[in-house]
C-alpha cells in the first residue's frame, strides 16, 4: 500500500512537469494550459495551488537552492568529522542534484532574471551560503588553500557538475550509477589538483 510520501502531492507534480516545460521551451513559450495538461488539469484548475507561472518560477527556483543549502547542511552534521568523507557526502547530494533535477539547472540558468527581485535575492542568498558551506569543508581537507581560491574552486567544481543538462539526454548517458561516479571522481580530481 502506497503512503502519501510514496506519491508525488499535485503540487509537486505541477512543479516538476513546469520546471520539464519551462527548461524545454522557456518559460514564455509554455501556457498555463499545457502545465495543466501535462498533470491532467485545467490550466485554470492551476489556480488553486498557485498565482501564475511566475509563483511557479519562484518556487522551483527558491525551493532547489533552499533543498541544496538543507542537504548540504544535514550531509555536514551527519557526517564523521573526517573532512574526505564530508566531501564525498557533499558531491554525492550534489551529483543526485545534478543528475535528477536537470531541467531545474537549466531553468536557473535560463529564467533567473525573470523572478522579483525579491526572490531573485533570496536565491542568491541561498546560494552564497551553499558555497560557504563547501568552501569550508574544502579548506578543512586543504588548509593551505586560501578561501578566494577554495571559493573559485568549489564554483569551478559546480559548473562540472551543473553540466549534466549538456551530457546529451539522459538514455543517451552511460548509466545514472556509471556518469555519477565519474562526476564524482572529476570533481574529486579539481579539488586534489587546487590542493597540491
């Protein structure tokens, strides 16, 4: 028997079928009508869970740096102490990201601009603190490293891994467990060549 958490809530279902649209066709050239549609609605029947498109945008946009920063902050806390293991437990949240929710990536990089200014800052917020969260995890594993250049390489490290929506469609990639594990061992090889 299926749970409530086993299922996707309807909400959650117009969030990821508008995030698939919006990274298709932009956000723009995707109507309410078609959103709906794609979850057996009426677009009008939309109105119930949210305002328009753009209350969407916002959610999918604040909701994945927010679940980013949590992850982030949940893998540090459950994590031994051992600054190798925290790592890996911070490539790994990211890598599921990178490799599960790729139309929000190119959402982001497409539609942020879009979004208020006040939730275009709340994304950047977020953001920052995710960053903050690795560079001081990676400056742990390498002291050395001072945090402008732990900072560049934890961005530089992201955009490998924020590249998944341009490995070709998702078939086409060797295998979720194979393309995650090489993922994993390139942005372990960025880090290694910044901390010699």
């Amino acid at each position: 028997m299926a749970t409530r958490t086993d299922a996707p809530t309807r909400r959650e279902q117009i969030l990821k079928e508008a995030a698939r649209l919006f990274a298709e066709r932009g956000f723009h050239g995707v109507g309410v009508d078609e959103i709906g549609a794609a979850v057996g609605i009426s677009g009008p029947g939309l109105y119930r869970h949210f305002a328009g498109k753009d209350a969407m945008l916002a959610e999918l946009l604040v909701g994945i740096s927010g679940q980013l920063l949590t992850g982030g902050k949940r893998r540090v806390a459950e994590a031994d102490g051992n600054p190798e293991a925290v790592l890996d437990s911070l490539i790994e949240g990211h890598i599921d990201f990178a490799l599960d929710d790729r139309p929000l990536i190119t959402l982001h990089d497409r539609e942020l601009d879009r979004l208020r200014d006040s939730d275009r800052k709340l994304v950047r917020q977020l953001q920052r603190q995710y960053v903050e969260l690795w560079v001081e995890v990676v400056r742990d594993l390498y002291p050395g490293l001072s945090e402008p250049t732990a900072r560049s390489a934890v961005h530089s490290v992201f955009g490998l891994l924020n590249s998944t929506p341009h490995l070709g469609r998702p078939g086409s990639l060797p295998g979720r467990g194979a393309t995650a594990e090489l993922l994993h061992r390139m942005a372990r090889g960025a880090f290694a060549a910044v901390g010699e």
